[in-house]
C-alpha cells in the first residue's frame, strides 16, 4: 500500500533567519517544547551560540512558521 500526501498539504518554503523572525520562532520553541525548555541543554547552546545566519533557517508554511534549526 502506498501512502499519497493530501493535497491540503503546503510546501515549505526556506528562508534564511532574519531579526523579525524571533517572535515566531520563539512562539514555536514554547509550543514544541513548552515551559521546560529553558533547561533543555539546547537552550543553554542557543545562550552560547554565535549567531551564525548562513545556517540559520526558517521553514515557512502558508506565513506559518513550521520549523526552524537556530
């Protein structure tokens, strides 16, 4: 048996991360992995982290955002 995407489904579009999207993708990171996030240890990479923005992505879906890798 084959399995067929439905056709409601929207393509992702990727777009590099750019400032305004940090509500969103903070809204995003609440959602997936709610008020315990903040002592995840991927949490305290992000604090550490320098910013690097060719490999910062946002997938987008219909003006959702629907993933991110920060």
């Amino acid at each position: 048996m084959s399995v067929q995407p439905s056709p409601s489904l929207s393509a992702l579009t990727f777009a590099p991360e750019t400032a305004a999207d940090q509500p969103s993708i903070e809204a995003l990171l609440d959602r997936a992995f709610g008020p315990g996030r903040f002592v995840k240890v991927s949490e305290r990479v992000r604090e550490t982290a320098e910013f690097a923005p060719e490999l910062s992505l946002c997938a987008w879906a219909d003006g959702e955002l629907a993933g991110v890798d920060p």
